[in-house]
C-alpha cells in the first residue's frame, strides 16, 4: 500500500514557504501522493456541525483552508514523480468548465500527475455562499462529471446541460491524458447495506472510492473491504473493468498523549496506534493511504509535521 500527504493548507502555515518544503520533504521521503482539500469558509455560526458528525464543532484550524489547486500547482513545480490529488474538492462549488480547465492546466503543468478527487460537499454555509441548492448537489456532481468527459475529448467541443452549452469550441488545455477521477461518499450508505444514488455514481462512473477508516482493527478492515468488493461488483456489473479502480483511504489523524481507548475511532491516538491503523487500511485493500496532519493543534510548526511525518513513512516501510 502508497502513502500519500496531505499538504500544509491550515491555519497558522506559512504558504510561501512551508507549502514548498512539504512537497519536496514528502518526495524525498517516499510518500507517493500529495493530496489537498477543500473548505470554502469558517462560519462563526455554522449550519450544521463539522462534517454533519453531532455536537462536533468546526475545528480552528479550518479557519483557514488554501485554495487547494494553488496548493498543488505549487508542488508541481517543485516535485517530479509524486502524485497530485484532490481530496476532495467539492464539485457543487465550482462551475463545471472552469474546473476542469483548471485541472487540465495543472495536470500540464505536472507531466500528467493529477488526481481529481470530488465529492458533494456538506457544508450548508458554502452552499449559500455560491448560490447552490443544497438538493441539488448530486445533480451538479454528475454535471460536472459529463463535462470532464466532454471538454477533456477532442475538439471542438459541443456539450449541453441546465447550466453549461458549449458550441463548437475549442477548450484547451487537454489534460496529458484522461485524468483519474475519485469520489468520496457512500460509506454509510454501504453500512447499512444500501446502494444509494452516491453509492451507484462511484460504480458507474468514478476510477475509484475515497472513503474514510473510521473503525481500528480487524472488524475495521473487514468492514472496509466489504464496501469496496460491493462497489466492485456493482461496477462489474455496469460492464466496467474493476481492476482499474483504485481506493485510496483517507486517515485524519488524531494524536492523543496517552494511549486511546477500546473505543477510539482510527487515527486516534498514539503514534503506535496510528501505526496500527495504517496496517489496518492495508489489511481492507486500501492503494493508498492519505496520512492528514492538518486539523488539530499538536504541532507547533510544518517543519515538526514534516518530521512526523517522515517518521511515519519510514515505519511503514519497515513494516
């Protein structure tokens, strides 16, 4: 299983210059994927709790979340190998053409390294600040989605939906080759053993599944890999071939001074227990493991995240 980091975007990072020492720091370490995210605003009022999760309120850190394709052209032109991935990046938000000519220009910009990691978003502050209903999330997703398809192909492009007509146009860049599309979501739904409409959109027409480890241990893993192989089988069932999808986990780690308890989620806790987790996403059939540092309040400075960082690569690989 890959490692992947996710990139200094909190509260409190010096964007011109810990960004830079991230991506480098990450390459030469051997992490495969640096990753971003999105978060649009901090609300002093929010709508809803973080993440929708109860009683859990927005950490600080979010206060700030750099833009995350600023992020990533930044280490694409200080890297050479290492991927590029978003996520996610909350589709609803964005107009469907200018994204994907974004995306496009970045994946130029890094020899064909980009990941595009997407999802329908939660947050209800973000929809009201960009005009989107928030029913119509998933609509706007799969919109987007026909207009990768559409303006990543050949010119000229033509292309009609509610929101976006195209005639006949040339839309350039073109990304170095079809650009890999992830999509997060669904993890409750297949829990419960419900093949929701999220659930549908990742088997019919995602290259693969970001999904959060939320359980340690074997009954997390076994609990991951059910959901996967039942996407896979969805997706086999559609005609696609599934052995070109990938999952790429996310771990938003946690870390706690003394040892959690039976009852912690994974990526809470210890070092050790970090460690623990990481075996675990590998266990379930996880590509890549997305390690994120970013929200909360255990470092002091990136060059002390970096060093964790590190760290956790290197204990990986004498795993």
């Amino acid at each position: 299983m890959r490692l992947g980091l996710r990139l200094p975007q909190r509260l409190g990072v010096d964007l011109q210059h810990d960004v830079v020492e991230a991506a480098r720091t990450a390459e030469a370490a051997g992490y495969a994927g640096l990753w971003t995210y999105e978060r649009l605003l901090f609300p002093e009022s929010p709508v809803e709790p973080y993440a929708g999760l109860p009683d859990v309120p927005w950490p600080e850190a979010s206060r700030q979340a750099a833009d995350p394709l600023a992020i990533l052209t930044a280490a694409a032109v200080v890297t050479e190998k290492v991927r590029l991935g978003t996520s996610v990046l909350v589709a609803p938000l964005h107009g469907p053409l200018q994204l994907a000519k974004a995306l496009a220009t970045v994946d130029q910009l890094s020899g064909g390294r980009v990941i595009a990691g997407l999802g329908t978003g939660w947050s209800s502050d973000e929809f009201q600040a960009t005009g989107v209903i928030r029913a119509d999330r998933g609509r706007f997703l799969d919109e987007t989605l026909d207009v990768f398809d559409a303006v990543w192909g050949p010119d000229p492009v033509s292309f009609r939906s509610p929101r976006v007509v195209i005639d006949k146009a040339a839309v350039l860049p073109k990304p170095v080759a079809k650009i890999p599309v992830l999509l997060g979501g669904g993890g409750a739904d297949l829990g419960r053993g419900t093949v929701s409409a999220a659930v549908r959109r990742i088997a019919q027409r995602a290259d693969g599944w970001l999904p959060l480890l939320t359980t340690p241990g074997p009954a997390g893993a076994k609990e991951l890999r059910a959901s996967w192989d039942r996407i896979r089988d969805l997706a086999a069932g559609y005609g696609r071939d599934t052995s070109r999808m990938e999952m790429v986990v996310v771990g938003n780690v946690t870390f706690t001074d003394r040892p959690a308890g039976p009852d912690r989620s994974a990526f809470v806790g210890t070092l050790d227990q970090v460690m623990d987790d990481i075996h675990t996403a590998a266990e379930a059939g996880a590509d890549e493991l997305i390690v994120d540092l970013n929200l909360q309040d255990w470092f002091t400075s990136t060059r002390q995240m970096l060093e964790t960082a590190v760290d956790i690569r290197e204990r990986h690989a004498a795993s």
